[in-house]
C-alpha cells in the first residue's frame, strides 16, 4: 500500500482515505487512490496529492 505523501509539503498521511464512506482502494497502476464505485466516481492522483492544511490555502 502507497503512503499518502502530501505533494506541496511533503507531510505523510497514514489513513487511507475515504469516499462514499469506505476506504478507497490503491490502484498500482495508475498511482492513484480510487472509490470503490470506481475511479469515476472520485480518485486522488498520488503526485498531486495534498494534506487538509495545504488544502485550506487554496
Ligand atoms: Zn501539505
Ligand atoms: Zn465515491
């Protein structure tokens, strides 16, 4: 299972993170976390990927 590095400053998650209520599913190879409804329902792409306080920036 891939760590959630936040990509802006570098912080480490050690949850999975959720959609839909369930913890979303690690997909090697598009290095990206997915719902388990499926990447159209929400993913997060792990080289974008940032923490909740770098988000708050925006
Ligand atoms: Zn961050
Ligand atoms: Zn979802």
């Amino acid at each position: 299972m891939a760590k959630l590095v936040c990509s802006k400053c570098g912080k480490e998650l050690d949850t999975v993170p959720q959609h839909c209520g369930r913890d979303m599913i690690y997909n090697e190879e598009t290095h990206s976390y997915e719902c388990y409804m499926g990447s159209e329902c929400g993913y997060i792409d792990l080289d974008e990927f940032k923490c909740e306080d770098c988000c708050k920036d925006v």
